[in-house]
C-alpha cells in the first residue's frame, strides 16, 4: 500500500491575546490507501487543527499553516490554488464533524445538501444526483430515502443526522475521510452503529480514514496505527497493538492507566495523570508533558525529545526514558 | 409494588414511584400537543454513606430524575422522602433546610459558576446565604479551606472562573457542594465534560470526600466504565423507567436485561486484541420518542430478544434474584 497522504513537518499557529500558540509544532504523520489512522489526545492538542489544515480551513487571520508540506496523492495541498483545492474538497478528502446539526445547512432539503456535491463535483444531471443521493442513504442505512430526501435536518436525529454526514462524506466516492469525533454526540448504542457503519463502508469502498478522537476505547477497536499528540507534538505512533501492549511514553501510559475499564477487575483506585494540561501559550522548555511525568528526569526540561524508534518496527516515542516503562498490564492502583 | 431497597438499613434518601411528565405544545406557537414522559414511575432508595449509579443515554430521565429530588421540578406524582421527611409536604423553612444538605455538582462547572465573581467569594457566598459560618473574615477562611478539601491552593481564590482549567472548575463546584456541609450529593455527569486524564482525578477526589465527610451520592452518568468504579449500586434507566437495578458486581458481572447487556456490549475496551475477539451486540434502531412510547416493555421495538407478549405486557420491576431488580417478561 502507498502512502495516499504524507504530512511533513506541519505547522499551524494561532495569534491570540495570550499570545501565539503553536497548536501544530511540526507534526509528521501519514495515511496509506485504505488504512484508518487514529490521530487522538486531550482538548487542546492539535489534533482538530491538524485535521483542518489538511482541509485548509484554518479561521484565518487568527489561524495561519505557517511551515511544513501536506502531500496528498503527490500533490502538495498547500501549495495549491482556491479553485483546485476547493475540488480536493468534497470530492477527493471529505470531513465528518462531531457534531453534524452545525454542519449541516438547515434551510436546504436533505435531498439538496448531497445532490449540490454530486452535481458540483461529479457534473451529474439533478435527476441522476436524486437517484444517487437515495441510493446513499440507503447504504448509510436511513429508511425510506425516497420520504426522507425532501426533509430537513431539524426533522432528523441525532444519530440519523451523522449518518446523512456520512452519506454525504461518500457521495463523491473520496479516497480519505477526516473523521473528527464522529461519535462524541452520540449515545453509546448510536455510537457503535455509527462506527460499525463506518468501518464497513470504508473496507467496502477501500476508504482511509482519519479518525480524531479522545476515546481510547474507539481507536482500539476501529484504527490500524496510532498517532498519539500531546500540546501540539506527536509523542508516540505505532499499531494499535503495540501502543495498547506496550506503551512507550508516559503520557500515552498514563491515558491508558487512568481510565477504568469495564473487562478488568474493579480497581480500588483510580492512577490518574496529576497536574493540569498545558497552557499552550506559556508551554515549558524541553518535553511538554515534564511538569506531569512520573517519569521525568533533568533533561526533560532542558531538552526537547525528539521521535525516536523504539521497540517493534513503525514504534516511535518522543521520551528520553521509554526504556524504563513497564507495561501498562502490570498491576497498578492500591496506593492510598 | 415493594420499593426496590438495597439491603438492609434506613434509607436517607427514598424516591417511590415517581413520575414526571411534561406538557409540550399548544401555546403561542401551536403544535402538537402531547405528554412527554420524561420520568415514568421510578422508585429507589440510597442509604448513607452509598452511592447510587444511575446510568442511561440522553432523554432516558435520569438528570430530570436528579432535578426532582433536588426540587429543581416538581414531581407530577410521587414521594421523594428525604432523612425521614417527604419533601412535598414541608413548608419554605423547612426546606431551607433540606436543600442545604441536598447538593449538586453539575455536568459544565463553566456555565455554573458565576463568571464576575471570585471562586473565593462564590464559595463563601453560600455560607453567609445560609447562615453557615458568621463574618466575613471566617469566612474567608473557610473557603480557604473549603479549597484544600478539592485540591486546590489558598491563591486560587483570587482567582475567576475563566482563568481556571476544567479539572479546577469541576473543584470549585465541588467545594461550593462542600460548603453547605450536604448529606447527599447529587452529581449530574460530574466529569463528562472533562478529559480523559482529568476524569479519574475528580473521581478520586469525590471518593477521598465520600470517605472523609462521610457523603451520600447519587452518581447521574452516560459512562458505563466510570459508574462502576464509583457506584455501590447500579440503577440503569431506558425512556423514563428504571430497567435493572443491583449492587455493582451482580449489575456488570450478571446483567439481566437485554438493554443493560446491550449498553455494556456497545462500550469499546481500549484493548485492540480483546476488540478484535469481542463479539459485539449492535441494537437496531433508536430510542423511541418519550411522547409516544411503544406498547407493553418500551424496549421492545429495539430488543433482541422478545416475544409477542413484550409487545403486550408492561413488565413490572421485580425482585428476579434477591437484590437484584429487573424490568424483564423474559428475566
């Protein structure tokens, strides 16, 4: 499989009163046809910027990519014109938003919202577009498309309206969706037939995905690899299995610690990660996560870690001391 | 119906069948009239010193059910006693009273707090309100301390709302709670809104204070894994009814009712070895709406299992084994 979307030394900077943040400092990541990627971390991480830079949809003139390459097909999207980029859009990489009522216009028909792309994009005469939109809806599983076309987003629920965005996600048949917590709305019976919808699609129609999200429990059940970012920085990436069977930076070891888990044994105690997330206006020197690491050692304020393999091929970590990491399975928690 | 008790001892909180219906429509606007539902006759009882899950997914009643024993609603039908007292019956001195030791620690600690005012002086508001503690000074104090209890620094009183993160939020209402030195707490999806590596401090904390001051809770949440860290017992709520109810082990280890069996199949596990072997219980369809809910068990539209009676038969919450509740033909 070749890389369909190679992200070099991205970086994307917000002025705001506090002054600038940096909420994407040289992040490098990448996407195979047809694989699912996870980019996941806390709020405030980058991994929502991430996403909409590679859309070029940055609010300007507070948010500007100011460095780095976003190689899709070859082709660097940053470098490409309004009209050119706004066909990327749609119709070569789509976007799936958490919560889809405020993406979704609420004056136009259901019916309208997907044909406009099939006709933009594809030049589809509007009774084909018709045809096809139905036929979208019943593959994202709505009933009866043919009554439900000519309704409006408001007549939808929560649950049925994230499946009209992805329905609309497909029309143009993308080679990646940029999936940004598709589910995070939604109750946790809705969740798992969304993912599980998603996930069929995208082996169906060999669709990559990129699937943002804070849900440790999602990215183990649904991603190939995981990117895991921390105050605008990847800290770890490697397969699902990897990162979840051995951790190698602390803060991904924390994550995986402090939530309680429904297949272990009750823990007396929960091992939460102490502190508070970083100000990204006033980020420390050297590693961001240091202030909170157990771990932490000298260097770490002075130094920045780099990425560095570590482990089984594809695992790469940004800690000074990965190597002293056990794994996450060991017994935790009792202290009190 | 018996009201569904958890062991032995008095109750200090016991809500017996309670309904909550709420009229929509007509109005200015005209619509559709109608009946919803929101709460559906639901009956428990926490004991001191317990806490008590209550779990289900949005519209299913559990926060109105939190409101009505906070007195934030008034029940349509019903009895919500409290330390011995139905809270329908007391008069407004009375129930001053009541809602001082009857506290609430909401989803958003942002929009709960007032943005213009110091977390020092919010949380000694309360305190002089209430006749709590006298002058100004003590009060002062008090808050500080107040402010030790959830973690945080003397300085953070100084502080406003919007130079706090989440986590410290999430405190401050919690020392606001404090304050009012409560019986029972209420907390309505306390951590929800928070991230991950916050979550399990607040949990640790309003377990450190369950223990120090010996609190009584009622845990109102969507998060099936953090419910059963916390709660001694498990009450798990669809479309205004409580469908299943036991102590912790029994509710996770021995579900019952096909919806509660559902709800923890839905749950991912952050392990990509066990997902991949994990057989997974997708329900069909959505909650109905609480307008017009489905005949006989309201979950019988989406259940995997039922028969032509489901569709018939409203099933009662029974004792199926001794402590443990369920609204099931086929329990």
């Amino acid at each position: 499989m070749g890389s369909l979307l190679d992200v070099v030394d991205l970086q994307t900077q917000f002025v705001t009163r506090g002054g600038v943040v940096r909420a994407v400092d040289g992040v490098s990541w990448d996407v195979a046809e047809g694989e699912t990627v996870a980019l996941v971390g806390e709020s405030g991480c980058g991994k929502s910027v991430s996403a909409l830079s590679i859309m070029r949809l940055v609010a300007a003139p507070a948010g500007r990519v100011v460095g780095g390459r976003i190689l899709f097909k070859g082709r660097d999207l940053l470098q490409l014109d309004e009209e050119s980029m706004r066909r990327v859009r749609g119709s070569e990489i789509a976007m799936i938003f958490q919560e889809p009522m405020t993406s979704l216009n609420p004056v136009l028909t259901i019916g309208r919202q997907i044909t406009e792309g099939l006709e933009t994009h594809l030049g589809m005469a509007p009774t084909a577009a018709r045809a096809r939109a139905a036929e979208l809806l019943s593959m994202v599983g709505i009933p009866d498309p043919a009554r439900r076309l000519p309704q409006y987003p408001h007549q939808f629920s929560g649950g049925m309206r994230q499946r009209m965005m992805i329905a609309m996600a497909l029309a143009c048949e993308p080679a990646l969706v940029l999936a940004d917590e598709p589910t995070t709305a939604l109750d946790v019976t809705i969740q798992a037939q969304i993912l599980e919808l998603m996930k069929s699609l995208s082996r169906r129609l060999g669709v990559a995905m990129l699937m943002i999200t804070h849900n440790l429990g999602i990215v183990a059940r649904y991603a190939d690899r995981v990117n895991v970012m921390y105050a605008g920085k990847i800290i770890e990436r490697g397969t699902a299995r990897e990162i979840y069977a051995t951790p190698r930076h602390p803060y991904t070891l924390g994550l995986l610690r402090s939530v309680p888990r429904l297949d272990e044994p009750r823990r007396a105690r929960l091992d939460p990660i102490e502190g508070q997330p970083p100000d990204l206006t006033r980020l420390p020197g050297g590693c961001a996560f240091a202030p909170r690491c157990a771990f932490r050692v000298e260097r770490c304020a002075v130094e920045t870690p780099p990425l560095r393999p570590i482990g089984a091929p594809g695992h790469v970590t940004a800690c000074w001391e990965a190597e002293r990491l056990t794994a996450v399975r060991e017994p935790v928690g009792g202290r009190r | 119906m018996s009201t569904p008790r958890g062991g032995t001892g008095e109750a200090l909180l016991e809500v017996r069948n309670l309904v909550k219906h709420f009229e929509i429509g007509g109005g200015l606007f005209g619509g559709r009239r109608g009946l919803v539902r929101a709460v559906d006759g639901v009956s428990f009882s926490i004991r001191p010193g317990e806490t008590l899950g209550l779990v289900g997914e949005s519209g299913c009643g559990k926060t109105t059910t939190g409101r009505c024993i906070l007195q934030l609603e008034l029940p349509t039908s019903g009895d919500i006693v409290f330390e011995g007292r139905e809270l329908s019956k007391l008069g407004p001195d009375d129930m001053r009273a009541v809602r001082r030791r009857l506290q609430v620690i909401f989803q958003d600690p942002y929009s709960s707090l007032n943005p213009r005012m110091t977390v020092g002086e919010m949380i000694a508001e309360p305190l002089a309100v209430h006749d709590i503690v006298h002058g100004a000074a003590a009060r002062r104090d008090r808050a500080r301390q107040l402010l030790r209890h959830v973690g945080l620094l003397p300085q953070h009183a100084a502080r406003y709302p919007h130079q706090l993160s989440g986590g410290q939020r999430q405190r401050v209402g919690i020392a606001r709670a404090l304050a009012m030195e409560p019986a029972l707490i209420v907390c309505d999806e306390p951590v929800s809104a928070l991230d991950v590596s916050i979550q399990a401090q607040i949990i640790n904390l309003l377990e450190d204070l369950q223990a120090e001051f010996g609190l009584t809770y009622l845990f109102i949440a969507h998060d099936l894994a953090v419910v059963r860290h916390i709660s001694d017992r498990v009450a798990v709520m669809y479309l205004g009814k409580i469908v299943e109810m036991a102590d912790r082990k029994t509710l996770y280890d021995d579900p019952l009712h096909p919806y509660t069996r559902a709800l923890l199949s839905a749950v991912p596990i952050p392990d990509p070895e066990l997902e991949a072997r994990r057989e997974h219980l997708v329900l069909r369809g959505e909650v109905p709406s609480p307008l017009d809910p489905p005949s006989g068990c309201v979950f019988h539209p989406r259940c995997p299992i039922a028969e032509d009676r489901c569709r018939r038969v409203v099933p009662e919450l029974r004792e199926v084994k001794p402590g443990h509740w369920a609204a099931c033909l086929l329990a």
